[in-house]
C-alpha cells in the first residue's frame, strides 16, 4: 500500500472506531487502530485528526444516512436543555454533538466550571437526578494534567456527561488528545446564535 493510500486507509478505520465504539477524540481513536494495526514507523504518516474527522463525516453519509441527522438534532436539543439547565456552572459543549458527528452512541458532552465539584453533585441530587460518579484526566496545558470527576446521567433517553472542570478552564481550555490543541468548545450563548443564524 502507497504511503497516502495507507494513511487514508488509517483516517477510514480510526473513523469507523470512533462511530462504532463511541469515541469522540480521533487522536485516542487513531491510538487504538494503531495498536491492533501496527504505527507506520513515521509518524509524518498519520492522518491528522481533521483528517479522521472528515472520514467519520464521509463513513457516516454512506452507512447512517438520514438517521445520523436525526439523532444529531436530538442530542443537541438535549444539550441546550442541560446546559439552560446548569446554567451556573458555566457549561461549554464539547465532542461529537459540537462536531456534528454525533450518532445513537454518542453522549452529551459538557465541561462544567467550579472549584467545588460536590457543589455540582448536591444540586443533582437535589433535583432527584441520580448519576454515576468516575474521573477522567485533563491535561490543562502542555505542562499539567488533572484528574477531574466526570458524572454520567441519563435524560429523554441520552446519555449526558458532565467533566467537572477547575473553574480557571472556563478562560483556559484544555487541551485534546495530541497534547497540543484546544479542545474546541462552545458556550450557549454561541450555541443559541448560531441556531438563530442557521
């Protein structure tokens, strides 16, 4: 195989890892292709994650068709009702729902901004929302990284998952996969104009 057929070929499957397993970052997603596959030894030989990003878009026009819009749709009306929701916390909408990629696996991703994360817990049980509590790690610069709690909940049948962020995130975004790049984000009030826009 050339060497631009087989990075084409890693964007096509690194895509069809992040729709079938519900991965929303393409550079853990290309990790796990190449660590069934074998990682050409030059690294220059890697899609880049637009790359993979624009695969998932092609992958999902021929094999989900009009059911991948609606579920979209859906998702991101969930996600407008959640963040109006935890409005206080300052919510910025993250992942597949933003991309646009979003299919039937894909969560509801929000990072959400308080130093205090058991604030955040007690308002959820306050509102008789039970969830399912873990941590996941966030490199918030290319010097640091945190273990963060990350909540999980249902809500009109989606999946939603709150990353509890330092509050300094809401100003510094921490960073994807790569280690390099700004997560891409978007508060509601983006988010609301450009609906109005669209």
């Amino acid at each position: 195989m050339k060497p631009h057929e087989h990075r084409r070929w890693l964007a096509e499957q690194a895509a069809r890892c992040m729709s079938e397993y519900a991965i929303d970052d393409p550079v853990l997603a290309l990790r796990r292709v190449l660590s069934r596959q074998g990682a050409p030894p030059d690294r220059r030989a890697w899609p880049e994650p637009r790359e993979i990003l624009a695969a998932l878009r092609e992958y999902q026009r021929l094999f989900r068709g009009s059911a991948q819009a609606t579920q979209l749709d859906a998702r991101r009306a969930t996600a407008l009702d959640a963040m109006r929701f935890l409005a206080s916390y300052r919510p910025r909408l993250v992942g597949a729902v933003l991309e646009g990629t979003a299919d039937a696996h894909s969560p509801v991703q929000l990072h959400l901004h308080c130093d205090e994360p058991e604030a955040v817990m007690g308002f959820l049980q306050d509102q008789g929302i039970s969830h399912q509590t873990s941590e996941r790690r966030v490199q918030l610069d290319p010097q640091r990284s945190a273990t963060v709690p990350h909540l999980s909940f249902v809500a009109d049948s989606i999946e939603i998952e709150l990353w509890l962020l330092p509050a300094e995130c809401e100003r510094h975004t921490p960073l994807a996969g790569d280690g390099r790049t700004p997560i891409p984000r978007a508060a509601l009030g983006a988010l609301l104009r450009q609906g109005a826009e669209s």
